[in-house]
C-alpha cells in the first residue's frame, strides 16, 4: 500500500503504541483519526499531527460506529484501520477474579476488535478496499501466567483476525495482527517496568511496534501475526499444521457446501 495521501484512523490513539503509530503514519504522509476513550489525549496527539480526534469507549459498539461515521465524514473515507485500544488487569490468580475485572477487560480487547473490525468493514468497502491491523501480543501465541484473561483475550483475537482475513481478501481488505512482546507503554505498572529493569531485560519503544504496522501495510498480505521483540525486526509468525484425519477422510478437505454453512449461505 502506498501510504501517501491515505487515511487511517486508530483506536487507543491518546498513548503508547496508538500514539507512535499515529506520529509514525503522519510522517508516512497520511491523515489521521485518533480515536480514545481520553478525548483530551486524543486531541493533543491529532494536534501534534494535523489530525483528527474522536471520543469513543472501545468496548461498545454504538461509540464505535459513531466514531468511525464521524471519522469517515470529515476525513473523506478510511483506507487503514488500526484496532490497538486494550487494557490488561495482571490477575494471576483466576479464583480470585472478579467478575467486573473480567468484563472490563474483554469487553475492550475482544468486543472492541469485533465491533471495530465489523465498523471498518463498512467503511472500508465504500473507499474500495483496505487494511484492518488489530493489536494482539505474543500473549496471543504463547501462555500468559501472570495474566490468564489477558491471555485468553489476545488468542481471541488472533483467531478472529486470521478467520476474517480469508473472507475480507477477496473483497479488497487485507486484515491481519501485531502481536508485540513486553512493550513500554502504560498497560505495563511501574512496579513492572522496574522489574524488567532490575532482570536487565529490553522493553520495547512503542516506535518499534508502529514500525512494524508500517511494514505490514507494505507488505500487503493478509492472515499474518507479526511478532515484535527486542532486537528483531518485525516478521510473521509461522504457524504449525494441526495432525490431519485419520481413515478414509485423510488428505480430504470440507466440501464447499461446509465451508458455506459457516457463513449460513448453505445448510444442506
């Protein structure tokens, strides 16, 4: 994708990875939406870059839509979509979770990505195609002890991702996710960062995870997670292949009328 001239619009966009990626697509020639729950952080980062900024919890569909209507009006149209918005709550010990903590979290980092992903869908298809990156974590890949949901919400959206991304391509739409490692934003506490510093190990700059959104743009392929760490270049993370059928059903694959069902087009 050629980013010059384009228009994106970015969820979480008031700090951390929304906000480098923000600066970093502006810099790219694009004009931005900066889209986030704190309104006021939202505005300065449009201000920084001649953008726009809209109010929206993350979490709920109706603000979604609102925003991304708004957006689509005064920019003229979206042609990138970045669903980075999500929080973490650091429970470890799932007997102890309460159910407020629960919702809270994956009414953010999985309804977000679902009702933006279904927003930018729409807006997408009126400007002629585009590209859907959704912010998942190496949570998403591996185990997450130290928080479970958090873990659990990030392989949601892994597995959203990748199963969209078949059908969008042939409509002109190239979705795919960032799954960064430890990253120094605010979704990490100080007591966090101090213990990375005291263990010596590299948290990330958020510029290097808006560096990779740029290289997936330009890469413009679809169905990808790609992995951030320290010292390593952004790159897709290859995926293994389930064992297949055993029998008579070995090597075969689901007829077209099963592949149909699950878009409810063909039940027989």
């Amino acid at each position: 994708m050629e980013l010059t001239g384009k228009h994106a619009l970015i969820t979480g966009a008031a700090s951390g990875i929304g906000k480098a990626t923000a600066l970093r697509l502006a810099a790219e020639g694009m004009t931005v939406a900066c889209v986030d729950r704190d309104y006021a952080g939202a505005l300065a980062v449009a201000e920084q870059i001649g953008g726009h900024a809209f109010e929206a919890d993350c979490g709920e569909a109706a603000p979604i839509d609102r925003a991304f209507a708004a957006a689509e009006e005064t920019l003229g149209g979206l042609d990138v979509v970045f669903l980075n918005a999500g929080i973490a709550i650091g429970q470890a010990r799932i007997d102890e979770l309460s159910d407020d903590d629960y919702f809270r979290l994956m009414r953010v980092n999985v309804d977000g990505v679902v009702f933006g992903t279904r927003a930018a869908i729409r807006a997408l298809e009126r400007r002629g195609g585009g590209a859907i990156i959704a912010t998942a974590s190496l949570a998403g890949l591996i185990p997450f002890p130290p928080d479970p949901v958090y873990d659990a919400s990030k392989h949601a959206v892994v597995g959203f991702i990748r199963s969209v991304a078949e059908t969008l391509a042939p409509r002109g739409i190239l979705a795919n996710t960032v799954n960064p490692g430890m990253t120094d934003t605010n979704i990490l506490s100080e007591d966090a960062k101090d213990f990375f510093a005291q263990i010596d190990f590299p948290l990330m700059p958020a510029e290097q995870i808006a560096q990779a959104i740029v290289d997936i743009l330009e890469a413009g392929r679809y169905g990808e997670c790609w992995v951030c760490q320290p010292g390593r270049d952004a790159e897709p993370y290859r995926f293994g292949q389930v064992p297949g059928p055993r029998g008579t059903a070995a090597g075969k694959v689901p007829p077209n009328g099963l592949r149909d069902w699950a878009t409810g087009r063909d039940r027989g």
